[in-house]
C-alpha cells in the first residue's frame, strides 16, 4: 500500500509540474478524484486484511497444481484480432466509428459498475462468515 501511495503522490506531482498548472481544475473539482481514490484504497486494505485473518496456519501451504500458463496461441489470437478489428474500426463513416465507441464506453462503465458492486457484495460477505 505504501508503494501505491508513492506511486500515486508521483504520479500527482509529474503531472502538476508538466501538465499546464493553470489548466487543471481547481481542489474542489480534484476532491471528487481523491475521494475515490481514497475509497478504493480503503477497499483494498480492508480486503487484504480480511484475507489475512482468513488464512489459517495449516491452510498456508497449498497443494493445489498452479494454473495452467495460456500459450502463445492466445497472445496470437489476440493480437491478430486487434490488427483486424482496427482495420475494419478506421475504414467506417465518422457517425458509425462515434456510435460504436460511445457504446464501447457505456459499456465499459457498466462492467466496472458491476466488477466494483460484486466486489463489495463479496468482501462484506466474506466479512459476515469470518464473523460468525
């Protein structure tokens, strides 16, 4: 956590130095930034600590096979599939190519909506039955 709080305090000062300071908006506006900054790393130490206290001392050493490494043939997919998917994304009209992102954008914001809210349900879960 200690890292993230450099990385994010440098992260702040390169940027406040090199972008054009009289552009950035004021601290009321950065408030809303920095609160949910301060949510999610309150989340993740929470979370760490849950896990933390949920580790038993006899549960430390797992016996379980490490997951199977995806080969090369995914990173082929996937790269051939961005180099098809550009091509056909930059040969559409303007209006389809403005459609498409604004839809890849709510979308986005839907998926990190409901990855945030499951990860809530599930901590306050785990929280219950270590609990009881």
């Amino acid at each position: 956590m200690i890292i993230l709080g450099f990385l994010l305090a440098g992260y702040y000062l390169y940027y406040g130095f090199t972008l054009r300071p009289d552009q950035l908006p004021g601290y009321g506006a950065q408030f809303t930034v920095w609160l949910i900054y301060a949510a999610l790393i309150a989340l993740i130490i929470l979370s760490r600590r849950r896990d933390q206290a949920a580790i038993k001392p006899e549960a430390e050493i797992s016996l379980r096979q490490p997951p199977k490494k995806q080969g090369w043939k995914n990173w082929l997919l996937f790269s051939i599939s961005f180099i098809v998917f550009s091509l056909v994304f930059s040969v559409l009209p303007d209006f389809l190519r403005g459609g498409l992102a604004a839809i890849a954008w709510l979308g986005g914001i839907g998926l990190g909506a409901v990855a945030i809210i499951s990860s809530l349900v599930s901590l306050f879960r785990r929280n219950k039955k270590n609990y009881e």
